[in-house]
C-alpha cells in the first residue's frame, strides 16, 4: 500500500493552493487534485489580490503552481476529478480519474475547496458579455464601472440589497428582474426613492458587441443604454463525490464550519467559497486557506486550537 498523503486537498483555487503552500512548509506531505474548471475563467482580470489587482487569475493560478512545485512534498494533479471519498482504515480513501475513477489514494485528512457552482440568469446572449462587461462581484469589479450607467440583473430574493450596495459607486442603475417576483413593492419604493430604477419585463436581449454591453431591450420593445452592470447568480455547493461522508451544510448548501474550518466530520475541513457565505473574493479565499492549513498542522499534533 501507497503511505498515506497528510492531506487530500480538493480544489484548486485560491483557497486549495493557498492551503497547499503552507501545509508544504510545514512538511505535510498534500495531495492538490484540481478539475481545472474554474468558476472565475470567464473574468479577464481580477481585483482585490494585494501585489496582484488586476492580474488575470489564470495567471495567479499558474504562479501559485509554479511556486508549489518548489515543495517536493506537495504534489499537484491537474484535469483530474474526485469521483468519491469515504472513511478507510487510513483515514478516508478517495477514487480519482479524468472521466472516470483510474486509482485510489488514502489520506488521514481531507480540505475540501472546491469551491461553487454558478448558475446565471436564463437571459438572451448573457455569456458572451460575463466577465468583459457584467460581472457578479460587486467587491472585485464596480470601482471599474464607477459613475457609469450599470444594469442589475437577477431573480434572486437579495436582489434589493445587492442594488443598495451597487448604488455605492454609481447614480444610474437600474434593476432588472426579468419577469421575475424578487423585488416586492415595498423594496421597489425604497430603491425608487433612492433613485433606482426597477424593471419588472422580461429580457429579450443584451446589445452591444465583442462583450461590451450597450443596451438591453426588454419584451414590449423598451430599450435602456447600459455601459456595464452586474448579474446575480444561483450559486451551489458540488458535493455528490462525499456520498455518505457529506458534512451538515446550510440552507444555501455552503458547508457549515467552525472558525477554524473544521466540519461536522473529524477529519474534514473547508475553506473558501464552499464554507463561506461572505465575500466571494480571492484574497479572502487564500486567507481562509492558510488559516485552516494552520489549523490542520495543530490538530494532527494534538494541539488544541480555535485560530
């Protein structure tokens, strides 16, 4: 039998290489399995990253793994899935593969990082503007589009609250709901009173071209000119690999964690957007992934620690 790894990492984002890194100083031997399907690859730069705002995040993603390979300890396995993990006599066994499971590794802990699935709002040609000239993080992209007119669209219950919060950077934003009931008419008089505008009529196109956005035309013809603006998705956790080993996870499907990323299963831990409902930005999912390597590294020599 192959020696156990210290630690399964799954996920490859900022939280999952973050982890890595400072699990690998710490002399953990760490398994990073990474399906390299990124939810941010639409985005053509990111925002927020200390030394690296404005840097693409495939770059970011390669500089993380450039630096991991320094770490003969720390081994990363790109396009490559967890199609299951359960308890072993090792601790937990995981099956990995490409389509399909290839082989089995054991592992005495397990980082779970990988991160949420993003649903976006069924509108016309929406994709070919997502991540040039509509994006979902207010935090990583509206001082971009500051003092523009900007567009909101979602059918989300947080659809009020997150034009409150758009409205920080610009006075000409308008709400789109897109045929949907999000928006109440008590929340629509608020907004209206603040000076944004809701438009209840559902999408019939995007305008503009090579992922600018220009306008968007609404069923009954109304036009609205938009330079730029934000999409709310339906965001969800992808746990089907944990089988019977899935951790208790809240309403919204994030796993529940303490402040140190410990789940309800010993031996289980998470960091980043899959266990947290806050801000959805790299430098916090990077945070949360050194934190919790910390607190793995203290748990496996028994120290008790709440970081």
């Amino acid at each position: 039998m192959t020696e156990p790894y210290d630690v399964l990492i799954v996920g490859g984002g900022p939280a999952g290489l973050s982890a890595a890194l400072n699990l690998g100083r710490a002399l953990m031997r760490v398994l990073l399995v990474d399906a390299d399907r990124p939810r941010n690859a639409a985005t053509l730069v990111s925002h927020g990253f200390l030394t690296r705002d404005g840097v693409p995040p495939h770059e970011l993603r390669r500089l993380a793994r450039e630096e991991l390979a320094g770490y003969p300890n720390v081994e990363v396995r790109t396009r490559q899935r967890v199609f299951g993990i359960e308890e072993s006599d090792a601790g937990f066994a995981a099956r990995l593969g490409r389509r399909s499971p290839e082989e089995s590794v054991t592992a005495r802990a397990v980082l779970l990082a990988s991160g949420l699935r993003e649903t976006l709002p069924d509108v016309p040609n929406l994709r070919g503007f997502y991540g040039v000239s509509l994006f979902s993080c207010v935090a990583c992209d509206a001082w971009d589009l500051r003092d523009r007119r900007l567009a909101l669209i979602g059918e989300s219950a947080d659809l009020a609250s997150r034009a409150r919060l758009i409205a920080r950077w610009t006075d000409a934003l308008t709400v789109f709901t897109h045929g949907s009931d999000a928006i109440g008419p008590d929340e629509e008089a608020e907004l209206l009173a603040q000076g944004i505008a809701v438009e209840r009529a559902p999408i019939m196109e995007l305008q503009g071209e090579k992922g600018w956005i220009t306008g968007i035309r609404l069923e009954g013809g109304a036009e609205h000119a938009i330079d730029g603006g934000f999409v709310q998705p339906r965001w969800d956790a992808e746990l089907g690999y944990l089988q019977g080993l899935a951790p208790d996870a809240d309403e919204a499907g994030h796993l529940i964690v303490d402040r140190s990323g410990r789940t309800s299963r010993p031996g289980v831990y998470a960091a980043g957007d899959i266990a947290s409902p806050g801000p959805q930005q790299l430098m916090v999912a990077a945070g949360a992934g050194a934190r919790v390597a910390a607190v793995i590294v203290h748990d496996a020599v028994g120290i008790t620690t709440t970081h």
